[in-house]
C-alpha cells in the first residue's frame, strides 16, 4: 500500500492534496478543506469524521512530538476516494514518528486511558490499515479505511 | 462552534454545537474552568448538535472529571451522535463520564440524587 498515493501525485487520482507549509498555523484550513472534500463526494457523516478526526490527530502529533513547526516544516496530506475504499497518505518532515508502534499509556481495555495517548488510540482503532515508513527523512503514513464497513452503533450507558 | 451555557441551580450546563476542535477548546475549556472554580460539582455537556470533538476536547471532560470526581461530582454528557458515541467508547471514556441519551435524563438523574432518591 505504501506509496500508492506518492505515485500517484500528479496524476488526477488523488483526489485531495493539501500541503501545510505552516503546520501549526494551517491546520484548521486543512480540517475544512477535508470537511468539504468530503461533503463535495456525498461521503456519509460518519466517514466524514473518522477523515478528519484521523488527519486531525496525527498532524497534530506531527506538530507536538515531531517538531513540525515553523516554516521550514511541510505536512502534505493526500486523499484518494476510491469505489470501496479511502486511502490517506500523510508525509512530513518532522522528527521520526512511527504511530503503528509508539506505545501507548494504558491498554483501554484494563480501563480509561490517560488522555495524552487517547488520539493516537482513536487513530489505531478507527482504522482498518496504517503503514509507516521512513524515507528521505521523511515520515511517511499510508493508511487504508474500508468504506463497506458498517459503522459502530453505540449504545449510550443510562 | 456555539457555545449556549443554560442556567441551573445545581449544574454548569454547557450546549455545544458545530465543531469542538483544537481551535475551538479553548473557549470551552476556559468557561468550563470558570465555573469549576465557582464549586459547581455537576458539569452537563449536551452534546446534541456536537459534529466533531477530538482528544483535545476530550481533554477537557478529563480535567473536569479529575477535579470533580474527588468532590463527589460528575460529568454528564447527552445526546451524542453514533459516531461520536464510537469515541467514547473506544477510548473507554463512557465507563468515566455518565452518559445520557438527551439533557433532559441527565438533569433528571441528578435532581434526583439532590433530592436523596
């Protein structure tokens, strides 16, 4: 799955480029950006959130343990929307940052975690795939949502 | 993101609506602090018209719950959607804040405990 999207780039397959020269400073605009991405492809709601609420956490783990900041720094995300399936491709030039395998605080299942690990959490359950990889000092994260997959129904504690 | 505080003797009750993200917590964060320093001991967050929230709004229920939870008060939260009720649930933070199907149960709960029932 790797650098299925980097091949891609300049082709008319990926569907959405957006590159945060200013992290720190872009990521909101790149948060609507998706937002109306995702509504411009009919994507259902729920879809819609888990998009962005990945993106959203792992730029901002760029951002606070990847030294992202400033504008010598660049985060480029790429969304490719196919018939089944969404693939996201998110590369920056921060410090390396492995998310498949940054431990986390308390496994959720032994109770609440602690909320400092709780994004990357969400990003590892909400998706069906993630991939990393480190090249030209790079960190490169691909990652794979199946989209004929039911959402979750929770049921709400009374 | 809206934010409409609702008055109530016993609770801070917060309705939130839109987007409760990284750009958006603070005014959230600050109001809700507010009011913990005013002794309030029940927080309601009414999350009917919530769209989005992220770990960095999660936090800020933690925070209620670690200052409130001592004092033997609570963070309720109501009406969330499915997808949002999905990160509860996942992050097991529906096993740490009460959560309510709509505000009204939730005002409900409490003014019953008030009452000593």
């Amino acid at each position: 799955m790797h650098g299925f999207l980097q091949s891609q780039k300049d082709s008319s397959h990926v569907q959405f480029n957006f590159t945060l020269s200013r992290p720190e400073k872009d990521q909101a605009a790149l948060l609507a950006a998706i937002e109306q991405f995702g509504i411009k492809n009919a994507l259902p709601d729920a879809l819609r959130y888990r998009i962005g609420l990945i993106v959203d956490e792992l730029v901002t783990n760029c951002i606070a343990h990847g030294a992202c900041i400033g504008e010598n720094q660049t985060v480029q995300v790429c969304i490719l929307n196919k018939e089944d399936e969404l693939v996201i491709e998110i590369t920056d030039s921060g410090l390396p940052f492995d998310p498949t395998s940054h431990p986390l605080p308390q496994d959720p299942e032994n109770g609440p975690m602690r909320v400092g690990g709780v994004g990357l959490h969400l990003v590892r359950r909400l998706t069906d795939q993630m991939q990393y990889t480190r090249n030209d000092n790079r960190n490169h994260v691909v990652i794979s949502l199946d989209k004929t997959k039911r959402e979750n129904a929770c049921s709400l504690k009374k | 993101m809206l934010l409409k505080e609702i008055d109530h003797p016993d609770a801070a009750i917060f309705h939130v609506e839109g987007r409760l993200d990284s750009s958006s917590t603070p005014e959230l964060e600050q109001r809700v602090l507010t009011s913990l320093e005013q002794g309030v001991k029940n927080l309601v967050l009414d999350f009917s018209e919530l769209e989005y929230i992220n770990s960095a709004g999660l936090r800020i229920l933690v925070m209620s719950y670690q200052r409130l939870h001592p004092l033997g008060g609570q963070v309720m939260v109501c009406g969330v959607r499915d997808y949002i009720a999905e990160i509860f649930d996942i992050s097991g933070y529906n096993r740490v804040f009460s959560m309510y199907p709509d505000l009204h149960q939730a005002i409900r709960t409490f003014a019953a405990t008030q009452n000593g029932q």
